[in-house]
C-alpha cells in the first residue's frame, strides 16, 4: 500500500476517468480535485500556482480538450489546454519532485497501420485534437522528470457524452439505427481505467524510481468497430430489438477526419505494472453491471 499521507493533486475530476479517479485514487493519499473555477487549464499561470501551493507528491492530470470536431474550430484553445498546460505541469511537477500521470490518446495515430499499435510507433494524427495531445506528450517528454503518459482509447462511461451513452439513448428513442463500420479500436471503461491508473499511482509512490518513467498504452485487448460496439452495448444492455445497419465513415461527415485503425498494445503496461489483462468485452460486461448496481 502507498503512502496513505500522500498528496494527491487531480484535475478533471469531473470527467469520464476523473470522476472514476476520485474513488480509485483515495487510499493511496489526500486527494486534492479543484474545480475549473479555481483551477482553469486555460490560465498558466494559476496550474503552476496550483502546484506550488500545493506541493503534491503526485500530480494526475484528467483533464483534457476531448471535443474532436471542435478542436478544428478552436485549435488554440484545444492547444492552450492539450499541449501548453501540460508542459507547464511537467515543469511545476519536477519543481516539486513529483509525479505527473498524464492521459494521451489512440488519436495520436493516423490509422494507416493494420496491426496494433505500439508505444514505439512514431506517432503521425490527422485531426487537431491528436496533434495537440501529441504535443502534449512531447512537452511533457521534453521537460522530463518523473511522468508517465497513459494512451487510451474509446473511453465510455455513465458520464458526459460518449458512444455508449448515445447508443443507448438513441435504442430508446429508434428501432432502426445505422453505425460506422471501417474505423477499429479498443473500447475502455473509464471506471477500468481509473483502477488501472491507480494501481500504477501506488506503484509510483511506494518505489519512486524514476526508471518507471515514459509511455504506455492503456486498454483492454482484442478490438472491435463502432458497429461491433454498439451491437454488444444492445446485447448487453437487453435492446435486442434494435436493429442495427453498418455503414462508412464516408456516409457520416464529420470536422475533424477519423482514423481507421487506431488498436493500442498494451502489453507494456502490463509488463511493467501488473496492469490486469481483460478484453474490451469483459469491461463492457462490468460496466453493464456497475450500472445495475447504481439502480438498486
């Protein structure tokens, strides 16, 4: 067990995996998860400020620009929050020889690849959102200290918008839906995610060696489409009267171009952490069930 007087500083914690975060993180330490009016990703200088009063032993960033379609519409916006607050964590991170766990994303990828992607792929996005979480990464890189960079991918839960909760919604609502079929990707639970991450936190706090610094991929194995997801998301959920048609991205325009494979190898993180194989299906399966629970 980690060091339960340790100092925990959270941002985003009001998002898919920064909301799962606040439980998962909470018997390593004193958890610390301001919100955007007192801490805003936009303002440099009050994240560093945020740091230096705080002086935490780690410091997990949640916090993200994540609107794809609209990054292309507010590029500085999503760089301010996606690239530059991010160097400036890495920095106010190594000032107080602390850690920073950072998200990343599949997106970072163009998608030309047809075998799963590894941490040693040169990344190459094709949309503004990945460039700037590519950026992000590489500051992050640049500063150095004690970071790792956590990629996931396809991230649901029963927060904010995501595929799942759309799906469901829109199963309510039509008899008759059609999904994209050609773009291929791991999908995560972000409660998953959190227990993952927090597993590594108390990694990090216990041992402190700066040899477990760098980048890794976060999911869950096997992949599936859009369509594969929304069909085992009725199954699950009992919304077999849904019939559902695959379709192409070509039919569905979209700002921002999509990738059309973008699976993640996770097998480092699990080499290096003891992070629990489980497949994509698995996750949904206990994401239906958490979601039974909160019923009852």
């Amino acid at each position: 067990m980690a060091n339960a007087t340790a100092s925990i500083l959270l941002l985003g914690a009001t998002g898919q995996v920064g909301h799962a975060l606040r439980r998962t993180l909470a018997p390593l330490g004193a958890v610390h998860a301001p919100g955007r009016a007192a801490v805003d990703l936009t303002d440099l200088k009050s994240l560093r400020e945020a740091v230096r009063e705080l002086g935490p032993d780690l410091v997990v960033n949640a916090a993200a620009y994540t609107d794809v379609d609209g990054a292309e519409e507010e590029p500085g916006r999503a760089a301010r929050i996606n690239a530059e607050a991010p160097r400036v964590l890495a920095e106010a991170a190594q000032e107080a020889r602390a850690w920073l766990v950072h998200y990343s994303t599949d997106y970072v990828f163009g998608g030309g690849k047809r075998a799963p992607y590894t941490e040693a792929d040169a990344p190459n996005p094709t949309s503004v959102y990945g460039r700037t979480k590519r950026d992000g990464e590489a500051a992050i890189q640049a500063v150095g200290g004690r970071h790792v960079i956590l990629r996931t991918s396809w991230v649901y839960s029963r927060r904010r918008s995501n595929f799942v909760r759309t799906m469901l919604r829109l199963a309510a609502e039509n008899d008759r839906l059609t999904v994209v079929d050609d773009q291929i990707g791991v999908p995560t639970w972000a409660g998953w995610c959190a227990e993952a991450t927090a597993s590594i936190c108390e990694r990090l706090l216990a041992e402190d060696d700066a040899a477990l610094s760098g980048l890794y991929h976060l999911t869950g194995t096997g992949q599936t489409s859009w369509y594969g997801l929304a069909r085992a998301v009725f199954a699950q959920f009992g919304r077999t009267g849904v019939a559902a048609q695959p379709v192409s991205s070509g039919e569905y325009e979209t700002a921002a171009p999509r990738p059309a494979y973008t699976v993640l190898d996770s097998s480092r993180v699990r080499a290096a952490f003891g992070v629990p194989t489980t497949t994509w299906a698995e996750q949904l399966s206990r994401f239906r069930r958490h979601v039974a629970s909160l019923k009852d």
